[in-house]
C-alpha cells in the first residue's frame, strides 16, 4: 500500500514537475538575490538594498538584447536602436510585445513611450498626467514598472517590490492566466487575463502570439474587468469607457466618440459591408490573425486565436490594436507610423478599415 503510493507520488512528480517548471525563475538563488547587500564589504547595488533582497532593480534585469533564446524579457535595450522596420513584427525584429523603451529612455524622445522612473525622467509635456482621465487607483507620482503609479503587480500596493511579491517564483506560462492571484494574471499584471506566448512575441506570426482577453460590451459604462483596455482605462479613464464618452447614442449602433475599445468588429461587419469582413485579408470567416493589429477574444480557452470571426467575440478591437504599452518608435507609442502616411509611414488602420487605404 505504502509502496503504491510512493509510486504514484513519484509518477506525479514526473508528470506535472516538467509542467510547472515553464517560464518561473529558474537557477541559484545568488543569481538574483543577495543576503545583506554586502560582498567583500562592497555594496552589490550601490544604491542601497533594493526590497526582496534583489541583486538588481526591474530594469536591471529586464535590459538587454532580445535573441529569441534570451528567458528573461527584455524592454529596454541601451548601447544599439532596436529593430523594429515598420510594425515591429517584421522577421528580423528584436522587439517584444510591449515594444522598447529605448527611443523615450535613450533617444530622449518623450511621445515615443511611457516615461517610468529609473528609465527616463518625467515627460515634459505630459509630466505625470494621464491623458483621459484617471479612473482608480490615480497614481500621484512619475510612472514605476509595478505598484500604485505602475502598470505591473497590485495596483493597490505603493511599494513595487511588495506590490509584485509572489509572482516570479510561481509563474507559468502555459495557463490561461485567469486574473485570480498576480502570478495567474496576464504579465503580472493584477487581474488581467490571456494566455501569453512563451517568448514574449519575439518575431511573432499568426500562429505564435499572445492571445488578449477582451469583452464585447453591452454598454460604454462597462469597465469590462480583466481585459487589457480596462487595465489602460484605469489611468487613461474615459478613453475606454464612460457614460458619454464613448458612444454617440446607443453604444455599438450609432457613430462614435472616442475609438471604440472592448467592442467585437463583427457587429460592425453586418452593416459595413465588406470594410472589417475583409480583416487583414480575408472574407468575414476564419479571417487570418493579424499581429500587426491584434484583435482581443472572449475565449478564455488555451486554445491559440490563429484565425478572427471563428466563434463568438473574437474579433475585439483593443488599445493594443493600435498601441504598444512600453515604446515605439512612433509618436503615441503607435504600432505603426500613423502620422507618416501616405508619403511614408504605414497605414496599420487597413488592416481593418480595408476600404479606406
Ligand atoms: C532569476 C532570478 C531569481 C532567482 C534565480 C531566484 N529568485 Fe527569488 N525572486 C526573484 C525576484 C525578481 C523576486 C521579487 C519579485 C517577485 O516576488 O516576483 C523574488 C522574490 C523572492 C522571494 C519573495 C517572494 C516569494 O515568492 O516568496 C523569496 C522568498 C525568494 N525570492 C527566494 C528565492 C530563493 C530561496 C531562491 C533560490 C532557490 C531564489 N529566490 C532564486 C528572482 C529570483
Ligand atoms: C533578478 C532579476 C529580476 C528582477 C529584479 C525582476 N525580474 Fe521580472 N523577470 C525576471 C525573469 C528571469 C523573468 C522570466 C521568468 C518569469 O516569468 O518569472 C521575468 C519575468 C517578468 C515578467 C513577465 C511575466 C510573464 O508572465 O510573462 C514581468 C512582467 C516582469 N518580470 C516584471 C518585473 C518587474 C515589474 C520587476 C520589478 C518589480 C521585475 N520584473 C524584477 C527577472 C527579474
Ligand atoms: C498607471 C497608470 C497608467 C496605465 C495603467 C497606463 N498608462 Fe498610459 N500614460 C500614463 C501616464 C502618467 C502618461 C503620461 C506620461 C507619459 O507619457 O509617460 C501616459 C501616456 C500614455 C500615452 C501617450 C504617450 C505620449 O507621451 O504621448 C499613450 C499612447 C498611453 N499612455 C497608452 C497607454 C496604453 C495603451 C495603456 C495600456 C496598455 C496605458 N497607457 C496604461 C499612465 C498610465
Ligand atoms: C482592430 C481593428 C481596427 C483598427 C486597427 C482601427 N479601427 Fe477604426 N474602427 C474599428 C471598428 C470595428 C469601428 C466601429 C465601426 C462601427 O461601429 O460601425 C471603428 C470605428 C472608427 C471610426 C468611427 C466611425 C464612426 O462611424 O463613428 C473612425 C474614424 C476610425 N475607426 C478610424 C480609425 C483609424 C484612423 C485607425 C488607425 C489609427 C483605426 N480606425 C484603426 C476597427 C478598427
Ligand atoms: C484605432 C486605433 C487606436 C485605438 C484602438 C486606441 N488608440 Fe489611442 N491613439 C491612437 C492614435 C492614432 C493616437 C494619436 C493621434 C490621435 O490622438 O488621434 C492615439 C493617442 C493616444 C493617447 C495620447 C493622447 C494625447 O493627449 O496625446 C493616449 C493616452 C491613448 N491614445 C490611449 C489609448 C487607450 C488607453 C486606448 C484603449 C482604451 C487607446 N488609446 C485605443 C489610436 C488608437
């Protein structure tokens, strides 16, 4: 009996250790963690003990050259410009999918990203108000990657060591990240859901991406949690949702106000004829997915999206259709030059608006 269950013990062990080893951090602890901020009687971090006992701060770790073999992300690239040709997906990019800091941070080029502390000073124009009006909680502060004036971690939390505590060491990537706990949230990035690509979009195609969870609302007051926009609508407010600010009239059946987000294109195909049917390409069914400009999906499934009009809400127009949420080379960290075109640029709207190119 005891040797029965020592066995299926051991079984489990096998089966679900290799499963669960994805994507958390991996290595010895001194890789990343350091006792009393002391070696020899030298600071390891010269600027003092960084919280959780970290040999390095965010961008410390996260700074570097995306290989495609790299396993931490890297969003800040320092010493050469990313390459990022027209839409940053192109095959010989080395951008992930929130884009690079390095033209707000090194470039100096504010409209370029999101202007976080310790990686650039305030935005001068922007200082560290959020266009649209912030919803809660309203960060008081310069941007941080994670806490209160952050995107990542508990939202709740000001500190953003103590606001992402938890999550590296209990990540895996091949779940449907269903929002409940930070580590099972999108990114780490507190209650959003999805279902992320294992090399954060490095070169990604229609059949290796991450997959947005969106919501194709009833009505514009809807803040539609867990979805990626809602998470942008927590500073940039009325951008996303709002009683009237979205819709003219009846949310989804008249014209509108601000650019529709968490709305599903095809309530639109049905009257537009052939504009959002022929999304990226196709006829209005199984279109193939576009990584240029994404669309979120109801489907909380681990099932990739890899075509568009398939099943029920999966065609969800999303902040991240036009937007990267790090940096772009474009003005409003556009995914593509919008301004530039048509004597230059790239008309990303096409790949939805297909009758106005
Ligand atoms: C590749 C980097 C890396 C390695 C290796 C690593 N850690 Fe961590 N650890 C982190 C980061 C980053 C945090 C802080 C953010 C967080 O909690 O997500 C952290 C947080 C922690 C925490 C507090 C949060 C929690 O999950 O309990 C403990 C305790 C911890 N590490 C212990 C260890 C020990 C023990 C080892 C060696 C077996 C180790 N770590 C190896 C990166 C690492
Ligand atoms: C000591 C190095 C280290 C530090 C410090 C560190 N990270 Fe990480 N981070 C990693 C590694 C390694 C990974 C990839 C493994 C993983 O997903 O846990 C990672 C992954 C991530 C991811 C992707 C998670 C996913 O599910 O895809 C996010 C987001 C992130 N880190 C944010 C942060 C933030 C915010 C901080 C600061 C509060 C931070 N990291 C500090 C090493 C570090
Ligand atoms: C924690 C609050 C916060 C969240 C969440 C947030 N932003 Fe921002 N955003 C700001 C602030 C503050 C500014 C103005 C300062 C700056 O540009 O860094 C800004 C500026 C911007 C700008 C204008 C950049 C410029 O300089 O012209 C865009 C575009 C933008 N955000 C898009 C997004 C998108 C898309 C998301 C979701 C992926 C998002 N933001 C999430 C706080 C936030
Ligand atoms: C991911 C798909 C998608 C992308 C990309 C996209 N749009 Fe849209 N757009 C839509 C949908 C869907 C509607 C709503 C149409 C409707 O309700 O009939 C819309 C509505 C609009 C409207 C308002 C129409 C009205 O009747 O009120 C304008 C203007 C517009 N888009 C311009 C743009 C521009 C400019 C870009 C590029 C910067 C762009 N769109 C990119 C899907 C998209
Ligand atoms: C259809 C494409 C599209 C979508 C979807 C979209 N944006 Fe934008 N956004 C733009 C374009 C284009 C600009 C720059 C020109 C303009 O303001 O029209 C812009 C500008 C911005 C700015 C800068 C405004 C300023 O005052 O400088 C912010 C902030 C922003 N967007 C946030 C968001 C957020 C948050 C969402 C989702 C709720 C979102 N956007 C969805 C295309 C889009």
């Amino acid at each position: 009996m005891r040797r029965a269950a020592t066995i299926v013990l051991i079984l489990a062990w096998v089966i679900l250790v290799p499963l669960h080893s994805i994507a958390k951090v991996t290595g010895p602890c001194v890789n990343c963690h350091t006792m009393h901020n002391s070696q020899a009687g030298v600071s390891v971090v010269a600027e003092g003990p960084v919280p959780c006992l970290l040999n390095s701060d965010c961008i410390g770790c996260h700074a570097g050259i995306n290989d495609g073999s790299n396993t931490t992300p890297y969003v800040l690239m320092t010493d050469s410009v990313p390459i990022y040709e027209s839409t940053g997906t192109e095959a010989d990019t080395n951008t992930l999918a929130g884009g690079n800091f390095y033209w707000v941070a090194i470039s100096g080029l504010d409209r370029k990203g999101h202007n976080v502390a310790g990686v650039v000073g305030l935005d001068s124009t922007l200082g560290n108000t959020p266009p649209g009006g912030v919803e809660d909680p309203s960060p008081s502060k310069q941007l941080t990657c994670a806490g209160v004036n952050g995107c990542h971690g508990d939202r709740d939390v000001y500190s953003p060591y103590k606001a992402m505590s938890g999550a590296h060491h209990n990540n895996d990537m091949t779940l449907w990240k269903n929002g409940t706990t930070l580590a099972l949230s999108y990114r780490f990035l507190d209650e959003v859901q999805g279902l992320e690509d294992t090399d954060y979009e490095y070169r990604p195609t229609a059949q290796h991406h991450n997959k947005y969870y969106g919501k194709d609302r009833a009505g514009e007051a809807d803040r539609a949690e867990g979805t990626i926009s809602s998470l942008c609508g927590q500073c940039h407010g009325n951008f996303h949702n709002g009683s009237g600010e979205i819709a003219s009239g009846t949310f989804g059946n008249g014209v509108w106000l601000r650019h529709p987000t968490d709305f599903d294109m095809a309530r639109a195909k049905s009257r537009s004829g052939g504009e959002y049917a022929g999304y990226n390409g196709g006829t209005g069914t199984g279109n193939p997915y576009s990584v240029v400009s994404p669309v979120a999906t109801s489907d909380t499934s681990t099932n990739l999206n890899t075509t568009v009009f398939s099943g029920t809400d999966d065609a969800i127009v999303m902040c991240l259709s036009c937007h990267r949420a790090h940096g772009t080379p474009n003005d409003a960290i556009l995914r593509w030059d919008y301004k530039g075109w048509p004597a230059g640029g790239y008309n990303g709207c096409a790949i939805c608006h297909t009758e106005k190119d």
